[in-house]
C-alpha cells in the first residue's frame, strides 16, 4: 500500500538548536517516526513543515 506523501527530505541533512532539519524543516520526531507515518500524518507533518519554513524564512521585499 503505497503512501501518498513522499519524505520531503532534500539530502541537506542537519539539526539546527531546535532539533529542526535545515534542509527539509522536518522535527526530529517527524524524521525519526516518517516511515510509520499514516498519509493523514503524514499530510499533518507537510503542513506544519511549510509554517516553519514560512517562520523561519520570511519573504524578502525589494525597495526598488
């Protein structure tokens, strides 16, 4: 039974002090459990790594 959300890790594995990969802004928890992950658990984790990569990378405004 194929899982329908692929690991979004980007092979630029490293932990910053929160324990949250720079890479592909999974937790640690997210990466260790990611294989025995449900598609709705999975679904939860993309959604909590996209509103931390949009903390932790706010857009750039060019004053042009």
């Amino acid at each position: 039974m194929p899982l329908t959300e692929q690991s979004p890790c980007i092979g630029r594995c490293q932990l910053n002090e929160r324990d949250v990969c720079t890479g592909c802004y999974r937790t640690i928890h997210d990466i260790i459990q990611w294989r025995s992950y449900s598609d709705l658990q999975r679904r939860e984790a993309v959604a909590r790594i996209e509103q931390c990569k949009s903390a932790l990378n706010p857009p750039v405004f060019s004053h042009k």
